[in-house]
C-alpha cells in the first residue's frame, strides 16, 4: 500500500466554541479520548477524530467550488486518499496508531458553503478515527494503513 504525508493539523481550543474558530497546529498530543486540549477531548466515543484526504477538497475544485483547507472539519489533512478503508482498520502517523470507527456522513452544514458540495464529495467527505494509545502527530508525518 502507499504512504502519503500529514498536510494539515487543526485543532478547537475550548474556549473558541463557534465554528470556524479552529487553530492550524505543527503537532497534535492525542490519546484514545482525543487530541489533548481540544474542545471535543473525553466527547466522544467513536467520532473522535476526522482525517479528510486531499481528494476531498480536489473533487470540491474540479467542481469549480472554492473552499479553504480546514472548512470540513477534519482535525488531520493527508494528501493520501483512504477512503477505502474499513471500519477496524488502522492507519499508522508518525508513532500514532489511529483506528478508524465510521464514515463521516454529516454534510448538512456543507449545504451552505455550496448547495452541490455534499453530492460531489459524497462518500469522501472524511473518516472517523480514534487513537489506540497515546501519540504525538505531526506535519509531514508519514501515513501507512495497516488493514484489519
């Protein structure tokens, strides 16, 4: 299987609730809870988490729709397409071990960004994933899938 790279790191500090108002990191701490110190740290249990492939934002492009690195949400950003993982298996950053736990199928904000953006990446829109143990991630980390 081919690697890819971590592009992007975001994470909501807790008290910068309203959407939008997410920060760029180098380096992400998370645990099984987590990314350590955000507003959706202990919040969760399956969604956790969300890792957007590039393929994403390219689909919204090749649409002619402009939309900003970080406007889905995703707390990582790789530039390999993992979609067609299943929930179970595990994808490998840096020294993190991130399982992935469910498909994200929430498009219902992304309606106002572009009335087609939800058709165009449907099914790409993200993963949910959870971390096995705690581990750093950090930008240009590379991605290897270990499938189940």
């Amino acid at each position: 299987m081919p690697t890819g790279k971590v592009l992007k790191l975001y994470m909501t500090m807790p008290d910068m609730m309203r959407l939008g108002n997410r920060i760029s990191c180098e380096d992400i701490d998370c645990d099984p809870d987590g990314i350590i110190g955000d507003m959706n740290y202990e919040t969760a249990q399956k969604r956790v988490m969300l890792l957007t492939s590039q393929i994403s934002y390219d689909l919204a492009q090749e649409a002619d729709i402009v939309i900003s690195e970080g406007v889905l949400m995703e707390n990582i950003h790789v530039d390999i397409d993992l979609y067609d993982l299943a929930v179970g298996d595990v994808i490998e950053i840096g020294e993190t071990l991130l399982e992935v736990t469910e498909r994200c199928e929430l498009y219902g904000y992304l309606y106002s960004l572009a009335p087609e953006l939800p058709e165009i990446i449907q099914g790409k829109r993200g993963l949910f994933v959870r971390p096995l143990d705690y581990g750093q991630i950090c930008l240009g980390d590379e991605v290897t899938v270990h499938r189940k």
